[in-house]
C-alpha cells in the first residue's frame, strides 16, 4: 500500500491511513487519524532567542532605573565671580575642598583635545565606552610582562572612575565597563568629554583642565601652548607622581613623552614638538584668582544655589581700585583699612567693590566686609539736609545763616576745629562742613522727615534701639554703611533719584523704580556747591601744572577720629571711600579731607573724564540763583514777604509708612510755600494752641491710618493720607 507523505510545519490537519497488522492486499482496511502542527527546531530557538534578548533588556532598563549614573561629584562646584566682560574674578573652594571649574568645550583648544584622544583614547568617536581592542592590547601585555604596560581604560571608563572612585581590583574594572556603557547611553560624545574635563586629577586639590590651566600656567585652556597642554594630558595619568612643583624631572619625561607620541601620530609638527621640549615645565603652583571674597560671600548668601555669579563689576577697574586702596593704607597705621565702591550711577552698576583693602593682615580685620560695615557717618549727610530745604523752597545757596555758638535744647554742637566764621553763606557753610549751620536747617526740615526720606529710598540710617531720630544724626550720630552713602549720592549725581545699586548682571537689565531723594532744582543746586568745594592738596601730584578734575565731593570725620569718609560724583561715576580701624577705635590726625578725598581723587583719575551735565539750567533755578532772603532769621521770622510758592505738604507724604517714635515724642508736620498763617487739621479736628507756622508738632495716639491738611492764609490747601506704624 502506498503511504501518504507526512506534511510536517502545516498551519492546518491532514489525514493519513495506517494500516493494520496483518491486512491484505487490495482493499486494505486502516484507522484514520488526526496530525497536529509541528514547529521546526529554528523558529522555537528563535522565540527562545527574542525572550533572552527581552530580558536582558528589560534587566538593563531595569538596573538604569534603580541604579543611575552617579553624577554629584559634578554638582560640587567651586564658586565663581566673573566680571561683566565674563573675566574670572574669584574662585572659592568646592564643599569637597577641590578647586574645581566647570569645563565646556567651546572654551577650550581643540588642539588640546586632538592631543588628548591622540593620546589617551584614539577611538573615542567610535566605540560605545568600552575599546575591545584596548581591553585586549593591554591583557595581553599583562600576559607578556607579567605586570600592567597600559591599562587600556577609554575616557569614558575613566570617567566612570572619577565619578564613582574605587580600589584597582578585577570587579572595579568590570564595574567600570558597565557604567561606561550606561554613560554612553545618556550623554554624547562631547558631554562626556566635557565632563571629563571637569573631574580629571592635576595634583593635589586641583580637579578640571580649567581650574589645572590657572593653577599651573595663569591662563584660560583656550591659551595653551603645545607644551603647556601636553603637560596637561600627561598629569591625570599620575598626578602626585608628575607634579611639576615637586617632581619637575618626572613631569618634564611624561611632558616629553606626550609630545612625542603627538609627533609621532601626526598631531603635532615635529619641529613644533622638538621645540615645545626645550621649555621648562613649571615650577610652582600659582593661586587662583581670589579678589572680591566680600563680594562672593554677599552673593552667595543671596543666591546659594548659583556656583556661577556674573556680577556688574568692570574687571580692570576692579583691579586697579583695589591697588590703589591697598597702596593708600602706608603710613596710616597697622591696623587701618579701607573700602571703596565704584557706581555708574544712570543705571545704578557697581564697577568695583573692595570690601577690604588689605585682606590678609589680622591686625586689619580684613576678614570684615566694611563696604556693608555699620559706621558713622560724619557730616556725609549734610547735603540731604540742605537738600531737603532747598526743596522746601526755605533755603537757597545764597541765603545768610549765622555760624555761632548755638544751644539746640538741650544740644550744642561745635565745629570740627572749634572755629566759628560768624555770619556766612550756605554756600560756604556746606563747603566747609560747618556744623551749627547744618543742625541748625536740620532743625527745620525735622531729623525724622531725613530719616524718613531714607527710609523710603531704601537706603539704611540705623539708631540705637528705641531712639528716635535726633539733631545729632547731621553729625554722625547714627550708624550708615558706604553701600547706603554711595547710593544717596548716585542719586544726587542724578538729579535727585536713581536706579538702586545693583552687583548681579541679570538684576540690571530689569528695569527698577528709582529711588527718590530730591527734585532736580535742589540736587543741581547742590552739584553747584559741592563741585566748586576746593580739591585736597593732594588731588594734583607736585609739578603738575593740570588743573584738578571737577568733582563734586563731601568729606566726613566721625567723632574721635574714627572714621574718615570721601563721597563725590561727575558726569558718570560715583566714587565711595571710607579709611579707619575696623575696631572703632580712634586714629587720631586722621579725617576725611586729608585720608579719603586725595583717595577719591586717584580713583577718578582711573575714570574716563565725564563733565556733569546740568539737570537744570541757570535760568531756572529759583530767583535765578540769588537769594532767596538775606540771612536765615529773616528768612524764618518773616510770613508777610513769604508768598513765592503753591502750598505742598512736605511731611508726611501721601502714601508714606510712618514710624511713631518710640519715645513717645510728637510728629512733626512741615509744609513749604503758601502764604502765612496756616491752619492744621488732623482726621478734620484743627490742630489747638497751633502756632499757625509751617512747622508743627502733633501728638498721636497710636497706630493706624490718618489724614493731614493744611490750610493757608490764600485759601491754598494740601492734603497728604499715611500710615503710622511702630
């Protein structure tokens, strides 16, 4: 009988006949049966196969997702200031101790990396973190030598070392293979390089090519010659036994040996290499720049996320203020200091900061930011206070007061020589800082209105605890910082208001509200004055027949010889110099004329020359510049001749957060122009046993909102709502 064929891999049944024992021939009998399919051997290797490689991947994924990549070494940075123009400033340690400096590829040669791939990982751009023929080259040479030759690590497994450390073992290196290849599967090419570049050892605590450049040669990687970057690739390979400062024979060999393996794999010319081996390697390590560490501290706390702080500051200004500063402390005493600041004053940038002009000396504290420091002030308030009058429309440049011995109440102040000129000029009386004219217009413009215009502007006056606010603050008798002083007079140089000082690029290039001190006729008025003060001696060096650059300045001495202080302006700039002991302890013989202005002079000089620019014409100035009365006490007693100016409330002023005193003392309310006698309301109750003048006391009875008018002779009326808080 014949048999039908066995249809093996069919999708669906075949019959087929077998047949039974026995059965004849012809009409055979048989028993039908049923084949089910059957798989070739191939296709179930095949789904063995495809479940393997899924597990493996999914085992991978798996490992990735519980185990990433260990990257924090990266995020302990060094901190860095740069300058407006990107120059590296200051660079602090990283919270692990190294200096370590980001690095991005575009900063650097290329002829540095051609260098290090030539030399380190020739396939780099191809393999996937892991070199088999590497691997292989360098067992094989165990093999034969009987010790490691070359331990054929790609920069990716180097890489994967510096990220997560471990002892040279078997299981490291295997450890090392497999988190290169994680590596590669999340970063390119050039993000591992670049991090590469950041972590690679250069002896000691130097980590990264950048931080390795500075150190070594005081450049950027962009810098390098072909012996300083072949130097550079040698180092990682044993950084504490090729250090050039302690091993300069050993690093010059391993230089050497760099340069010509370049040569020799056509990377570097070979006359260029011959050449780069006559040069010495260095000999010591250089100090990383570190010159503004108040400035760093003060924007790190502002911002402790940011390792990378592109600050206002102009770079060579910065650096030669800061010499200036230090050469200017000779001969002043071992324990004094100094702090200067440079503001472009239109847009409120900070050009220079030098929170301590000697940073190192203990006996100078220069460890104390004393830009930001709380001292007195001296008379560097005075032009505020005039200004505030000049405002008023009671004072005028002009007007005669008298220069005598005066008792305030209970205060009299004197003098700084203890000379009085008896009857002068304001114009004279602010030139020459006296001191009863100055409480005495203080007096009337109120020390709680001054303290309040402050406030207002941002700028900082600090009292002892609970005082109010007194005649004495015109002398020094409060606590102001220079960053707060050389802000006022940026706003003076500007026409009475300015943006705020700002240190952070990206803060400048926001638009901010200015703060507002005066109108623009009384800060031209006091531009007027202040640049016609005489110049210190100093200002011009012996035989130089130029002339001083105009500036307006005011120099301030606090009491016994504390503190010596130099605040001017020009067209462009303002200037801040303060000179004393960081103690407080006095340093006699030693004021603001003869200390700090011949200081502010040579940082002008550093300057480009910018002549002020009037805010406000000639013409314009009230009685076109002659004064307004003929001395201050006719000027005060008279009301009948006092009809010059539209009614405007003075202080408060509407909207403003007013401090009660904390001493219970009344408030006072100030106006300017109209016609007398006035008339006061409160919360529209008249103000009783008023003496009808334009300056008056009234009694509070606690917090809260509170509304203010004043009525004049003419029918005038102004208005002014605030706020009384403790």
């Amino acid at each position: 009988m014949r048999r039908n064929p066995v249809w093996r891999g069919a999708a669906h049944t075949r019959l087929r006949f077998i047949p039974c024992p026995g059965a004849g021939q012809g009409r055979g009998r048989g028993r039908q049966t049923t084949d089910r399919p059957v798989a070739g051997p191939w296709s179930w290797r095949a789904r063995i196969g495809v479940l393997l490689l899924a597990a493996v991947f999914f085992a991978l994924v798996t490992a990735d997702r519980l185990l990433p990549p260990e990257l924090s070494r990266l995020q302990h940075e060094s901190l860095r200031v740069l300058a407006a123009d990107g120059t590296l400033l200051h660079v602090e340690r990283s919270a692990d101790g190294y200096w370590r400096l980001p690095v991005r590829l575009a900063e650097v040669d290329p002829a540095y990396v051609a260098a290090l791939l030539a030399f380190e990982d020739q396939r780099f751009r191809r393999h996937p973190g892991v070199d088999p023929l590497a691997l292989a080259r360098a067992a094989g040479q165990w093999l034969r030598h009987g010790r490691i030759v070359s331990g054929g690590s790609t920069i990716t497994m180097q890489l994967a070392r510096l990220l997560e450390p471990r002892p040279r073992t078997l299981g490291a290196k295997l450890i090392e293979c497999l988190r290169a290849l994680q590596l590669e599967a999340h970063f390119s090419k050039d993000e591992l390089l670049a991090m590469y570049l950041t972590l690679a050892p250069y002896g000691g605590n130097l980590e990264g090519l950048r931080a390795a450049s500075l150190a070594w040669f005081g450049k950027s990687p962009r810098e390098l010659r072909p012996a300083e970057y072949a130097l550079l690739v040698a180092l990682p390979q044993s950084p504490t036994r090729l250090r050039p400062d302690r091993r300069p024979e050993a690093a010059r060999l391993a230089r050497d040996k760099v340069l010509m393996r370049l040569a020799a794999a056509g990377v570097l010319d070979a006359a260029r290499a011959a050449e780069a081996r006559e040069e010495a390697v260095p000999a010591q390590r250089l100090t990383l720049p570190r010159a503004v560490p108040h400035l760093a501290a003060a924007l790190h706390a502002a911002q402790p996320q940011a390792f990378e702080l592109h600050s206002t500051l102009d770079a060579r200004v910065q650096a030669e203020t800061a010499t200036l500063a230090q050469r200017a402390l000779a001969g002043l005493g071992a324990q004094v200091n100094a702090a200067l600041v440079v503001v472009e004053q239109r847009s409120g940038r900070v050009l220079a900061y030098v929170g301590a002009a000697e940073l190192r000396d203990p006996q100078r504290h220069g460890s104390v930011d004393l830009l930001r420091a709380l001292r007195s002030p001296g008379s560097t308030l005075k032009p505020l206070v005039y200004g505030l009058a000049f405002d008023d429309g009671v004072l005028h440049p002009d007007t005669r007061i008298d220069d005598v011995p005066t008792r305030f109440g209970d205060y009299s102040p004197g003098n700084f020589m203890e000379r009085y000129y008896g009857e002068v000029s304001v114009r004279e009386a602010l030139q020459r800082s006296l001191n009863v004219p100055a409480v005495a217009v203080l007096d009337r413009v109120g020390p709680l209105r001054v303290a309040q215009r402050l406030r207002e502007a941002g700028l900082e006056l600090q009292l002892p605890d609970g005082a109010a606010p007194g005649l004495p603050i015109v002398l020094g008798g409060a606590g102001m910082r220079l960053w707060d002083l050389a802000g006022l007079y940026a706003a003076l140089a500007n026409g009475g208001s300015a943006p705020p000082l700002t240190l952070m690029e990206a803060a400048a290039a926001v638009p901010r509200p200015p703060m507002r001190l005066l109108g623009p006729v009384a800060a031209e008025q006091l531009a007027r004055i202040l640049e016609d003060a005489p110049p210190p001696a100093e200002a011009v060096p012996p035989g130089d027949t130029r002339q001083p650059r105009r500036i307006a300045y005011k120099t301030g001495t606090s009491y016994g010889f504390r503190d010596a202080w130099a605040l001017g302006y020009d067209g462009a700039h303002t200037v801040g110099v303060w000179v004393g002991r960081p103690d407080g302890s006095p340093n006699p013989g030693h004021f603001g004329r003869n200390t700090a202005a011949p200081l502010l002079w040579r940082v002008f000089d550093l300057l480009a020359p910018s002549p002020r620019v009037a805010f406000v014409e000639q013409t314009q100035l009230p009685d076109g510049g002659r004064a307004l009365a003929p001395n201050w006490r006719h000027l005060a007693g008279s009301a009948a001749r006092d009809t010059r100016a539209t009614l405007a409330l003075s202080f408060p002023l509407p909207g403003a957060r007013v401090a009660l005193p904390a001493d219970g003392a009344p408030l006072p309310l100030v106006a300017s122009g109209g016609l007398r006698p006035l008339r006061w309301l409160v919360n529209g109750v008249p103000l009783t046993g008023s003496p009808m003048r334009r300056s008056v006391a009234w009694q509070p009875d606690g917090e809260g909102a509170a509304r203010v008018t004043v009525v004049d002779a003419a029918g005038q009326s102004a208005s002014a709502e605030f706020w009384l808080m403790r």
